[in-house]
C-alpha cells in the first residue's frame, strides 16, 4: 500500500449536493475505489456526463481530472469526439435512464455500434430527478413513482438493448453492492471497447417504494447474480440474463464480455500518435502539394 | 437557319437541357474544362432536381472574356437539348439569333416553331446507336456527340476537348478512344450539315494563367486538410456532402502515415446532425482541430449544443452550403437564407462568428483559417457558403499557401505553464484585457490545469454559480470577446469607390459574380454607386462607416426577409430607415439584370 504512487484522495472530487441515501453517491465512491485500485493517473482520466443527478456525479470524483458536464442525452457524441481527439485517455462517460433511454438513445445506440473504448455508465432509478419526479423509459411498466401514475408503456432494459447493439462489455450493478460495482468498473475499464454498466440506483425521494423495481426494499429481496464464466456471445448473454429474471430476479453482474472485436481507432485505422498531437508537418501537405492540385485544375 | 451576323466573340451562354441521371453532368463538365483550357474565364452552374435520376436537369456554361461568369438569366444563346419532356419550354428560352441543338428523333411542333432562332437537330440517339454496342455506352457516348456538335458550333479547338478527355480517363486507352471516336462523330456531321461555325465563337486567349477551375465544396474540403483539422463528423445532407466527400478523398492523398499507412484523421458519418455538432464540440475540447459540414436543416438541430459551445466557450467549425429553405425547403436550390439561425443559434443571448466567402478560392482560405478564428476566440465559426459557391465549377484564383504559416491554437497552457504559475487555471477569467480566458486540454498536467466544463451557469473558475454577480462577468465579457472577434475575422472590401454618388451597395458571398456584373452595367450608363462586399460577422467597423458615409445604403442579398439587413440594424444600431433592401430569393442564383433593374428602380 505506501508504495502506490496516487492515493485515495487523489482521486476524490468535491462534496455531494444529492439527496442523502442516494443511490448515486455510492456509485461515485465505487468509481473512485475502482481507479484508486487500478492507479491510473488521475489527470489522464477523462469524464463527460449529460445532465440530470446523475449527471451532477462527475464533481464529485475524480478531482484531477477534466470534465465536462455537457447537453441532455448528448454525453456520447462529446466523448466521442473527445475520444477521437486522444485515444490513449480513460474515457468514462455518466448518464441516467431519463438521459439515456429517451433523449439520449440515439447517441447511445449509435456508439455502441462504434465500439467506442469507454466505460459508460447509466445511474439508473426509473425516474428523472433532477425534474422531480416523472417516470422515465425504464420505469416499470405499470408502475408509477412518487409524483406521477404508471406509463403503461413497454419498459426498455438497457442490459439487453446493449447485448445486441455493438457494447462489448456489458454489466449491471447496484448502488447496495458496492463490492461487486468496484469489481465491474475494474473489468469495464481495462476491457478494450465499449464497456456499459447499467447500475440500479434507487431514487429515496421519488421512486423508492418497495414495489418499484428499483428500489432499495425490493432489490434487497430480489437481488440475483451471475458469477458464472465470461460469456463472449450475444445469446448465451441474454439467455444468462433471462435467467435470472425468470427466477424473478434482479440480474446484476457481467453479462457480456467480448474482446474480439476492433474498437473504434482500430476500425478507423487512426495512427499511434493521438490525433491532437499532431502538428503541421504531418497535417498540412504545404505549397508542394498545391502545385498538383492547381493543376490538375486547369 | 439564321444568317450569322457580326461574331460576338467569347461571349456565350450554353445551356444543356438533360435527363438527370444520364451521365449528361460528366459530358458537360468536360466542355466547361475545354473552355477554361482555352484560356477563356468561365463558369458553369448545375440546375438540378432533387431527385436521383429521370428528372428535367439543367447545366449552364458562361463564357466570358469580361469575367462576368454570373447567372444571366432565363434565356441561353445556345441551348442543347436532349431531355424531350423540356424540350418546348426549352425552344422559348433562346435568346433572339441563337441556336437550338437537339436530337432528330424528336419531331417539333411547327405551331411552336419560332423564326427567330437557328434550329439544328442531329441525329444523337441514330448515331450513339450504330456507332456503339453497349447500352452503356450508347447512353454516355450520346453526350459526347452533342459535346463534339456544340465544339462545331463554337469553333472550339477538338485538340483541347481530347486533352480534357486524355485526363479525365488516364490510363484507360479503350475510354478515352471511344469519347475521341464520339467527339468527331458529333463535330463532323454538324459540320458538315450546318454553316458552322456560328456567330458565337471562342477563340483561344490566355486569361487563366493563376487560375483553377474549382468547386467550393472541394475547395472548403482542402481548406479544412491544409487548415489542420484531424476530425471530421458528419451526416449527409444536400448540398454539403460533396464537401465531406472530397474532404475523404484528400485526406487519404495527404494525410496517411508514410510508415506505417496509418490514419492522421478520424472520419465519423454519425446518425444525426447532433451528434456531428457534439463530437466536433469533444474533439475540440480535448485538443483536436474538428468540423463538420452541412446545410440549413442541419443547423437547426445543431443550435443546442450550438450555445453551449458558446457560452462554455469551446472551439467548433461549422461549414454550412446554404440551400433553399425553410423546413425542408428546395435541397438544391441556392439562398442565403440562413444568417439569423447562423449568428444567433440557440436560446439565450448568444452570437457566433460567421465568415462569407464568395467564391472557391476564399472557400479555401476561410475554411483554413475558421480553425485559428474558432482556437482564438473560444467560439463557434460557421462559414456561410451557399449551393451556388458549393456545387458549381468556376475559373477561381488558384491556390496558394505560405509554408511559414503556424497553426494560431489561441491561449493553452501547457503544462510547463502551469508548472511555472502560481496557483491555478482561472477558466473564466479575462487575464489580458482582451476578454479572452485561458483554457487547458484535458490530461496535460497531473495536479493543476484540471477544470469541469459545462454548459451550466458558471463563475471564473468554472465552478457551478447560479449568482447574478456570477453569471454577469460571464456574460458581459463575451459580449466584448464578441467585440475582440472583430479583429480576428476577414476585413470587408471596398470593391467600388467612387465617392460620385450617396448610394453605397453592400453584399456578400454569391452574389459577387451578379453584382459586378450589374455595377459594370450602370457604370457603363454613368451611375457610379460604391460597393462595400462584407466578409464576416461581426462587423469591421469600416461597414459602420461605409453606412454612415453614404445617404442611401442597398444591401443585397438572396432571402426574403433581408436577413443581412437585419444583422447590420441590429449589429450596428443602424437606424432601419437607412438601409434599403435588393432580394432575389427564388432558388435560382441571382442575375446581373435582376440587380441591375431594381437598381434602377430604387435610384
């Protein structure tokens, strides 16, 4: 332990403004945990979140390093162009199901297929919070939360839209199980590709009452767990998931982990040096090269 | 057929009425390339459908020894038709004493024959089919004929059409003999069935020494490589795709590794113009220069995170080839009709920089420096192209480029910078006097430099503030960074100074080919205006003065609500009364006649 270069503080942030109990400050520690542990070098993290709680979360760890708090369900497209910028950086983008599973799902779906190498993670309470209250796309469906009536509408699980839309790595955790969460952001981050963590977050103030799958009540007597080996196909990994919810419970662990396939700078082919630390010489082909481009013009 | 009368010499309006799709647009581009190797200004402009193929189509080329190489107007001197469907709407647009080209398997209607123009119908379809096997290459082979006719017609040098062709197919001998073999077809049998050549002719001269013939799509495109940018994000739209496509073509000619055959740029095609913005907001954010190009419909759904650039100050470069709108609009039709969603994109008070280019040449040079303009000011940059520019070949200024030149990445602090200062990054703070703060890429120094970004409310040091002293600071220095920007853009040009008159015209972008056009025009008449061509916004402060100067003030512009109008009312606190209003609006490029008439009107 004294010989690690960084210590725990290094990678804490400033003091939470959420709700006490939130699910999401434990997610912010885990998070902190997982890096301190892996001792990756604090400023060469990278942190971009959209908005809502959740989206608050990137203050509160990893001080050292830049974030960027970004638009509503946009999180994906500026990290990805933060990613194409520098490849060699730890990208971890924050979200919640509001930011994610409505206004965000395109970008979302969009970079999973892109197998953009970052961990991305959606604090997950069936609600949106930081509006107070209403009931977002992965709400049970006939459920509704404090302030407003069930949808009706069919509830998106984002572990399984991940399984078969380009995620390479693809998990659930909980806020109640911070051991497990630590050991889930450990594999996300070294997995080379785009590695999800949908984790269960309950909301205390709007959306924790026992009948509400996310709830803190119901996942302490519905928690399930895949502990079997890595699964590298997108059936086996449904087939695990729905195996544990026909057992009515809840599924956390990892469910996919697929190493074959080329990340995005591998699939474009972008060269070794991180495209921002190119300088003149190799980007601008000068007054030589506009000679054959005048004339082939005339 | 009409007597040839005297010769009007390199001065000719050649329309083609087509099919679109038909391969007609490469046959016609040949032509065009033939007349600029004749050394002979010209330009060409594309009226197409919006629509894959099977549609009416049509193609301009103006020749013209002046360099007046705008849009003329409806009628043409020679028109060659080979789209049946257009053809009696056609007959009506030749100008008195022209020529009428067309195929002879189409019968005309004697009722709609006029007298005053030469007919020459030929035998395209007979010929393409008993000189040529394929269908294929019938159908492109018919082109060439009418190419080889119309070189008849204007005594054009055959050589310099088969020098064009030589290049255009280098490498596939069969190619090019087969577009020798229709050339001579088209070009003997007109010569031999017509007193040819016509009075239109174009003799050779050697006006286009530094000049190119080019696009501004593929002149924006080389910008952005010569300007430095690594990442492009994009999603097809018309009439901007052309530009991500040469700007594909050119980074894989100058920018792959020698070593390695590696990538010294990232390409996106991404599923939305949002996402575009939002990945070219990322890369400049952690350090990279990044773009995207588009049009009108995409900058609506960019104005989010449009103001968020803005009021969290990061660099973005947005090319946008205006078409007509709004909504869907006309795809392929030209306005400038998109300048108060450009300079005020987004809820809130925000302004973005916008640069004017007016022709492919200044498409280069204002796509290559919007990269140091964006990195300088910490703001979005739109360069306000339009189709006309975008789309269309014209004999352009060539290309030039000073080795010396250094990319301006505007105030970063490395991490030696930050090494040596006390304390750390104020984000937001205006440490020089000129109202713009300094900013760190990400990962640049392990404990100093770190800042959050966010498109929330905010103090100097970038931390969350909702306080009104807070937000204030904020907001009123970039409202004078707004005024610091006027430095760092493209200077307007005084294009006429006369000082005879109390009439100043200004005007920007496309309508530079109509509008020297139409001053020519009056100064031939003695109506002497002065004309002051603006290049950016904001405004130089010489726009103010050239406003002041003058009693009357016209500016002219392709919208209908006087959108650059508006800007300088607003912009400039002018007073609306002063400035009167030129608009062409209905999709098709404004004419010299068209300003010339209601410059008339309103003097």
């Amino acid at each position: 332990m004294t010989d690690e270069k960084y210590s725990l503080a290094d990678y804490q942030g400033a003091a939470s403004t959420l709700c006490k109990a939130c699910g999401h400050d434990a997610i912010s520690a885990s998070i902190i945990n997982a890096c301190y542990e892996m001792q990756i070098e604090p400023h060469k993290i990278v942190k971009v979140s959209g908005i809502g709680c959740s989206s608050k979360t990137p203050t509160y760890f990893l001080g050292k390093s830049h974030g960027f708090n970004a638009a509503h369900g946009r999180m994906p497209s500026i990290i990805t162009g933060a990613n194409m910028a520098h490849k060699d950086l730890t990208y971890i983008g924050v979200s919640g199901d509001g930011d994610t599973a409505s206004i965000g799902i395109g970008q979302f779906m969009h970079t999973m297929r892109l197998n953009l190498n970052m961990t991305y993670f959606v604090f997950n309470n069936g609600c949106y919070g930081l509006t107070k209250g209403q009931v977002s796309a992965t709400a049970d469906k006939e459920r509704g939360t404090r302030k407003y009536p069930a949808s009706h509408m069919e509830e998106i699980d984002l572990v399984r839209l991940a399984i078969i839309s380009g995620a390479t790595f693809v998990a659930r955790g909980y806020a109640g199980n911070k051991k497990q969460l630590v050991e889930i952001i450990k594999r996300a981050i070294n997995h080379k590709g785009f590695a999800f963590i949908d984790v269960v977050s309950p909301c205390v103030r709007f959306n924790n009452d026992k009948s509400s799958t996310k709830s803190y009540p119901y996942m302490k007597s519905h928690l399930g767990e895949y502990g079997g080996e890595s699964i590298i196909t997108q059936e086996e990994a449904l087939a695990a998931l729905q195996k544990i919810k026909d057992d009515n419970k809840v599924p956390t662990g990892v469910f996919y982990e697929n190493n074959l396939v080329l990340d995005a700078h591998d699939m474009l082919q972008t060269t070794s040096t991180p495209l921002r630390e190119l300088n003149e010489d190799k980007l601008c082909p000068r007054s030589s090269a506009l000679v054959g481009v005048n004339n082939k013009a005339r | 057929m009409a007597i040839n009368k005297e010769n009007k010499v390199n001065d000719v309006l050649i329309r083609f009425a087509n099919i679109n799709g038909s391969g007609s647009l490469s046959a016609n581009s040949l032509f065009t390339k033939a007349v600029f190797r004749a050394g002979v200004p010209v330009g060409s402009k594309n009226i197409y459908p919006s629509n894959i193929e099977g549609l009416p189509t049509w193609y301009e080329i103006r020749v013209s020894e002046k360099g007046y190489l705008g849009s003329r107007g409806k009628d043409a001197d020679v028109i060659v038709c080979l789209n049946p469907e257009s053809l009696d709407d056609d007959v009506t647009k030749v100008s008195r004493g022209g020529y009428f080209i067309y195929d002879n398997i189409v019968k005309l209607d004697d009722n709609k024959k006029r007298n005053d123009i030469a007919y020459m119908p030929m035998p395209f379809t007979v010929l393409a089919k008993t000189e040529f096997d394929s269908p294929k290459a019938r159908n492109l082979m018919k082109n060439i004929i009418y190419i080889g006719a119309l070189a008849a017609l204007v005594d054009l040098d055959l050589d310099i059409l088969k020098s064009v062709i030589l290049d255009e197919f280098k490498g596939r001998d069969d190619v090019v003999v087969q577009n020798y073999k229709a050339l001579e077809l088209g070009y003997n049998y007109a010569k031999s069935h017509y007193a040819l050549p016509s009075k239109f002719v174009i003799e050779k001269r050697n006006l286009n020494k530094d000049k190119i013939l080019f696009s501004g799509n593929s002149a924006q495109a080389l910008g952005a490589i010569y300007g430095g940018a690594t990442v492009l994000a994009w999603y097809p739209i018309a009439p901007s795709t052309t530009s991500a496509d040469a700007f594909a073509k050119y980074a894989k000619e100058f920018r792959i590794d020698e070593l390695t055959g590696k990538k010294n740029y990232a390409i996106l095609q991404v599923e939305d113009e949002i996402a575009s913005i939002g990945a070219v907001i990322g890369a400049s954010w952690n350090g990279a220069r990044a773009f995207t190009t588009t049009s009108g419909p995409g900058i609506s759904l960019m104005t989010e995170l449009l103001g968020m650039a803005y009021f969290a100050e990061i660099p973005a470069v947005i090319y946008n080839v205006q078409r007509g709108g709004p909504s869907t609009g006309m795809p392929t039709r030209t306005q400038q009709a998109d300048l108060i969603s450009c300079a005020y994109a987004s809820h809130g008070d925000t302004k973005n920089i916008l640069l004017f280019p007016s022709n492919p040449t200044e498409c280069f040079e204002m796509a290559a420096d919007a990269f140091d303009i964006a990195e300088t000011l910490q703001n979005p940059v739109i360069l306000m192209s339009d189709l006309d520019i975008g789309v269309n070949n014209v004999t352009t200024g060539e290309f030039k480029w000073d080795d010396k030149r250094e990319y301006k990445r505007g105030k970063v602090l490395s991490a030696q910078d930050l090494e040596e200062m006390e304390g750390d990054i104020a984000r937001y703070k205006d440490i020089d006097g000129d109202a713009i703060p300094y900013r760190t890429y990400p990962a640049t120094h392990p404990t100093k430099g770190a800042f959050f970004t966010r498109g929330t409310s905010h103090d100097e040091e970038a931390l969350y503030s909702e306080k009104a002293e807070d937000y204030k600071i904020i907001v009123d220095r970039l409202k004078d960074k707004w005024r610091t920007a006027e430095d760092y853009v493209p200077e307007p040009i005084l294009e006429r100074k006369h000082d005879m008159f109390d009439v100043g015209v200004l005007y920007f972008g496309s309508t530079k080919q109509a509008v020297d056009e139409a001053l020519d025009m009056l100064e031939a008449e003695s109506i002497y205006v002065d004309a002051m061509r603006i290049r950016a916004l904001p405004f130089n402060e010489e726009v103010e003065k050239f406003i002041k100067k003058h009693n009357r003030v016209i500016v002219i512009e392709q919208n209908r609500d006087g959108q650059m109008r508006t800007l300088l009312i607003n912009e400039l606190n002018i007073n609306s009364k002063k400035l009167e209003s030129i608009l062409v609006y209905g999709g098709a490029p404004i004419t010299a006649a068209e300003i010339y008439e209601q410059m008339k009107e309103l003097l």
